[in-house]
C-alpha cells in the first residue's frame, strides 16, 4: 500500500487560529463570558472551509427507482426538490446491492434495474436541475448476481441516459459490513480482498465508460482503518471520498432530541480522519449519506423540530472541517426521511426539510471565523462570505427557554441587513418545543406539499457601522443577510 501524503505540523500561529474559529464556530460549544445579559458574536477572517454548488444534498435507497418514485411527473417531489436546489441526489443504500442491471427488462420490477427506470430518474433530474450519484451493486458478485461486465453495461446506460446530470459512480454500499452482512465470509473478507474486488468492477467500468467518475469507498464507519488506506491506495483511481456518518443506533434510548443538538465530539474526530483520506486520495471528501440515527432514525426524535436545529450546525461543523458536501439519506416514511413518501405520493414534509432549506440560503462562499460570547448558552454561529463579497450569518439559539439578544460585530461597516427567521409552534401551545413534529415554519410560513412557500417579507435589522443587535428566539435559527 502506497504511504499517502501528509501535511506538515501546524504552527503555534496555526493551532491558535484553527482553536479560535472552532470555539467561535460551534465546533467545541460557546466560550463562557464575563456579562450574561446577551451575546456577542465577531466575524472574522477567511477559513479553509467553503460552501460550495450541491452543498447540501439527499440519499435515497436505489430500491426506489423500480418503484418509481423518480419521475417527471412526480410534480410535489419534484417541487420540492426545486424549492432546495439545485443540488446532488445519491442513488445508493443497502439495497443497492439487491437490484441487478436488466437491461431487457420492463422497469418497475422489484430487484430489478431496467432501462425504463434510468429514463424515469433522468426525467426527475431534467425537470428539478439537480445531479446524480449513482450507486452499482457489488456484494452481489458474492453470488454472481453482478459481474464487471454487468456493472459496465449498467453504467454505460446510466451515462447515455443521464449525461450532464450525472455527478459520479458509487461501486457498492458500506463495504466495511459486507462480512457481518454475511455476503462474504469473514475470515476472508478484508480491506485487501475489497480493494481486488473493487478494482475489477472500477476498471471494467471505467474502461467501458472513459472519463466517468468514480468515488469510494462508501463505507460506514472504519475510517483510519478502512477509508484513509483505501483513499491512499486508489489515488487516481477516485475522484472523490464518500464515507458514511450517523450520529447513534436510532433504537437506542439514548438517541434523544435533547442529545441530537448537543455536540457531538465524534463527528470531529471522524471529520479530521476523513481530511487525511482526501488529502491521501487527492480528491474531495463527501458525506454521501448520513443522517442523525441511524436504523432508520428515532421516532419522534429524528422527525421532530430538533432534526431542523440539528441539520444548520450538522452541515457548517462538516464544512468548517473541509468536506464538500453532504446528502442526508431517507425515502418513506422511516423518522429520519427529510420529506416523508407513500406508494411513491409525497405526504409529508419533515421539520429537518426546513433546516435544510434555511442552510440553502446562506449561499455558496467561503466561511469565516465566528468568536461567540454567549455565557454558557447553547448557541452557535456561522458566517459565509460570497464570491460577491456578501454576508451571511447564521445563528442557532438551542436554548429551551431563552430568547438571546446577539450583538454583532462585522468584519467591515454595512448599510444594512435583513433576518429570516425559522421557528416552531404548536396550535394551542405556549412556546415551541424541541419534540413537535410539525409546526415548524420559515419566515412566518410552512412548505406545501408540493414545494410551495409563501413566507413573510424578511425582517429588517438596523446596522450601524460595523455592528448589529438582533434577538434569536429561544429554538429557533435566525438567518442574516448583511449588505
């Protein structure tokens, strides 16, 4: 296995600064300050960190092209996903590798993957602007259900059908599991007998369809042990690092809405392996499918207003670690789906749909260091500047009861700004609550079903020089865009 390149030790300079843009970031929670009569936040210089297209994404099971759940004509799906994007969806999951390439088959056929389905899914992706990630079966090499050349012709279809808007190809799904999955035996199943594997259905699709991109591994967890040799050991062979996160086992008592919006340690140290791996792969790193629990999620946690606060901090924490992107993985009705689906027909839209869509606004650009002063509250604050030199701020108030009153100090005099403001609450309730499933609005207004958001016009807060006093309500997240 090939040694991957490193970076060199950080200077004093270094550590100090990557300390400082953590604390103010969220990362490692609000410092404590002298007054306790409000915040402060003070936005500072550029990070490493950048917001860029397809940022934010979603993760589907590729089961769900035999049942068709993307077509063009699927009008509230397809709405929906206007109203987030454009973005990047992936086609992966467990049941990818149950679904075997057909080419003579009729489409919607459980098991199955037929021409007819790529078509449907190449229609949703026309009609929404949005790319895809697309998953190939590769445990079922274990039965000889799929073969390199299967993959190939699969795939060769895929890039006809697909063209422009498809984004890469995934070879398998959480290959660290293939053993205790029992598709390979376990004595014998090893990071070294994947990558053989793998190798043989990457160079017969690669060689079948030139200049395709490929990604990997895929895996669940495993990282210093799996991902960052794997990366080291196909650069050049990858364009892009995908691994797996989730926060606990949705199934575990523990797994609480109160837990779900505290930090969450592990993500960083995960998020710090994964740089090596880029750095290995010389190729960017994606979360191409996470979530908040695993196990489809825990009911009444995962599908509550916690989901939405959860998600904003969720995807800037994987940001400021350097990561290109995220595509949060549901379809159904399981707890943690971002918009809920029956028999194909959109019936819900989740409280974490709204978190998405407000960490949407902030835009594309590069981050910046945010120093907060909050006493000890639960609040966090993210700043992106645009490529235009615009400004946006987020802040998260995770307080149950306590409405926060942020002062502001920009990084140079504005003329003014505007807040947009996402909240929840129940009818006939006093306050929002962190367990609700419903009621959450944005800006004064919820999503429909089909995509449709009427919200209030954004609040104006008034600037003076470089300084701004905005109150973030207890449970909510506050948006600011600062012109």
């Amino acid at each position: 296995m090939p040694s991957f390149p490193h970076r060199p030790p950080l200077s004093r300079r270094g550590i100090i600064g990557l300390s400082l843009a953590a604390a103010g970031s969220g990362l490692f929670g609000a410092r404590r300050a002298e007054a306790s009569t409000g915040a402060s936040v003070t936005v500072g210089a550029g990070l490493p960190g950048v917001i860029g297209p397809e940022y934010g994404g979603l993760s589907y099971e590729k089961a769900m092209l035999s049942g068709r759940l993307f077509t063009q004509s699927n009008a509230e799906l397809v709405g929906l996903f206007n109203q987030l994007g454009p973005s990047l969806v992936r086609i992966g999951g467990n049941t990818v590798e149950r679904q075997v390439w057909t080419a003579g088959g009729r489409g919607g056929t459980a098991g199955q993957i037929a021409p007819a389905d790529v078509d449907a899914l190449a229609g949703f992706l026309k009609a929404t602007g949005w790319r895809c990630l697309y998953g190939v079966n590769l445990a079922g090499a274990a039965t000889n259900a799929t073969s390199p050349v299967l993959a190939a012709e699969e795939v060769k279809y895929v890039v006809r059908a697909l063209g422009r808007s498809l984004a890469g190809i995934e070879i398998g799904n959480e290959p660290d599991l293939y053993a205790s999955a029992g598709y390979f035996p376990k004595v014998t199943w090893t990071l070294q007998a994947y990558e053989a594997l793998w190798r043989r259905f990457r160079d017969a699709v690669v060689a079948a369809n030139p200049g395709v991109v490929v990604t990997g591994p895929a895996a669940a967890g495993s990282v210093p042990a799996w991902t960052l040799p794997f990366a080291a050991g196909e650069r050049g062979r990858i364009q892009m690092v995908t691994q797996h996160y989730y926060r606990a086992n949705g199934q575990d008592p523990a797994s609480t809405a109160a837990k779900l919006i505290t930090t969450d340690w592990r993500l960083h140290t995960v998020l710090e392996a994964l740089k090596h791996a880029g750095w290995a792969a010389g190729a960017p790193v994606r979360l191409a499918e996470c979530n908040s629990y695993y196990n489809g999620g825990a009911p009444g946690v995962s599908n509550s207003y916690a989901s939405a606060l959860w998600v904003i901090d969720f995807l800037f924490t994987c940001a400021l670690w350097e990561v290109s992107g995220v595509n949060l993985h549901g379809g159904g009705r399981g707890a943690y789906t971002t918009i809920a689906d029956r028999n194909n027909e959109v019936v819900e839209v989740r409280p974490q749909y709204y978190g998405l869509k407000l960490f949407g606004m902030a835009g594309e650009g590069t981050l910046l260091q945010t120093t907060i002063n909050a006493d000890g509250r639960n609040l966090s604050a993210y700043a992106v500047r645009s490529p235009a030199g615009g400004l946006s701020l987020m802040l998260v108030n995770k307080e149950p009861a306590e409405d926060v009153e942020v002062a502001v100090s920009l990084p140079r005099a504005a003329t003014g700004a505007r807040a947009v403001t996402m909240t929840q609450l129940s009818p006939g309730a006093a306050g929002p609550s962190l367990t609700a499933t419903s009621g959450v609005r944005l800006q004064g207004a919820g999503v429909a079903l089909d995509g449709g958001w009427t919200p209030e016009p954004a609040t104006a807060v008034p600037v003076r020089g470089r300084s701004l006093s905005v109150r973030a309500p207890r449970l909510s997240a506050v948006l600011l865009t600062v012109t």
